[in-house]
C-alpha cells in the first residue's frame, strides 16, 4: 500500500504560538478521514504465456506491459479484467487461457461485468470518491461496469478513451520515457 492510500494517523507536536506575550498552545488533531485512491483496472490481451504464472506475468503483449507500467506508477494499487476470471489481484497465479469479451454475446457481457462488480464490492475497500482508471477495451468497461462504479460514487477516468491500439502503444511508450 503506498503512503497516498494510508489514513493520517500521525499526530504533531502541540504548536505554540505567542500572542501579545501570551503562549496559546493548539492541540494536534487526529485525521481519520481516510485519503482518496486510485485504483487502475487493466484489460487482459490475447497473448499468453504458455504456463501457470502469476497474472501479471501471464499476459505478454507490448500493450498490456505498457499498461502495467503505466498503472504501477500512477496508480496506489491495480487489478486485471480478465474475460475468464473476471477480477484478479496481479499476484494470483493462472493458467493460460483462450477467452476474449469480444467473443460473448450481449447479455454474457452484462453478466460479466455484474460478476466483476460484485467481485469489486466484495474485495476491494473503495470509498465514495475514490477513483478507477481503466486501461482496457469498451468491451470491459461498457456493459455496465463503468456505469456500476459510477453509481457507487467512484470517479471513473480512461486515459486512453477513443485511442486506436497504435496511439495506445504510444501514449504508454511516451508516458514511461523520463522527463
């Protein structure tokens, strides 16, 4: 968890101020509002490793490592969409698979994003005001997904929204290159 994503519990030292001789000492405060985060939701992609792997690592295509990247750095924590899975956590292991959203109907893409969203309310802590990044296809976010987090307060971006695979590749290219 990175330090964007803790709650304030620190406490300072009282302050002291002097006014007109007089010492008015201000008692810290304790700052239980929890900080906003940002959670980045990345698409899985066709190419595969061709063994069990750590879901981070199963995925080999420059767009996705692009995506990894990108989310590792802007990001206080992210998951992957996966077509068969639904939600991941990067570190669980799976095995090579052969599903793409695009290959399901309509209503099972609905029933997709009801799973995930419910996988979303059931592991992640998510606080009204909290953003979601995706970095993923419209079949992952349409069909409801999107929508649902919305409703459920959460601030949903898509830096990449409209971008062919082609400018996608580059925006990850130029946003890895230091400054």
């Amino acid at each position: 968890m990175t330090q964007r994503s803790q709650i304030g519990r620190r406490l300072a030292a009282p302050l002291i101020v002097e006014d007109c001789g007089m010492a008015i000492v201000e008692e810290p405060t304790l700052n239980l509002r929890p900080q906003l985060r940002q959670i980045g939701l990345v698409g899985c992609v066709k190419q595969k490793s061709g063994r069990p792997q750590h879901a981070k690592d199963l995925y080999l295509s420059p767009l996705f490592a692009g995506r990894r990247q990108f989310v590792e750095h802007s990001c206080d924590d992210w998951w992957i969409l996966s077509a068969l899975h639904g939600l991941v956590h990067p570190d669980e292991v799976l095995a090579p698979y052969n599903l793409a959203l695009k290959d399901l109907g309509r209503h099972e893409r609905r029933e997709w994003s009801r799973r995930v969203l419910a996988d979303i309310d059931r592991r992640l802590a998510f606080t009204a005001g909290d953003t979601v990044e995706f970095h993923a296809g419209a079949d992952y976010r349409e069909f409801g997904l999107a929508d649902g987090l919305e409703s459920r307060g959460w601030t949903v971006v898509n830096p990449t929204q409209g971008m062919a695979i082609g400018h996608q590749l580059a925006f990850y290219r130029q946003a890895s290159e230091p400054s």
